[in-house]
C-alpha cells in the first residue's frame, strides 16, 4: 500500500505545497473544447499524460 499525495495532504491537515512541487517548471493547459497541451521536458510526465490522452505531436 502506498498512499497518494492527495491523501498524504488530507490526513497531514497542511494546506501548503511542498517546495519540490512549487519549483517543478511546465504545465498544461486545457482548452474547452478538451484539447490539452503539455509543456514539460519530463518523460515520465508525457507517459502519465498519455494514459489519460490521445498523443498527437
């Protein structure tokens, strides 16, 4: 069993972000029309991206 960030956050009670997350660069963006765009150089973000989206580059 390992517990996700989400429910290590809820059971801590801390409301703030770790540091190692505010300094990450990148970000998506997510139209209304449900087209997302991943800016990252992270392979492994592009992976977990792709299990949720249709990769088109």
């Amino acid at each position: 069993f390992y517990p996700t960030r989400l429910a290590l956050n809820i059971a801590s009670g801390k409301n703030e972000p770790l540091k190692r997350d505010i300094e990450k660069e990148g970000y998506i963006v997510v139209e209304t029309n449900y087209r997302v765009y991943a800016y990252t150089d992270s392979s492994l973000q592009v992976a977990l991206l792709g299990l949720f989206c249709e990769m088109l580059y």
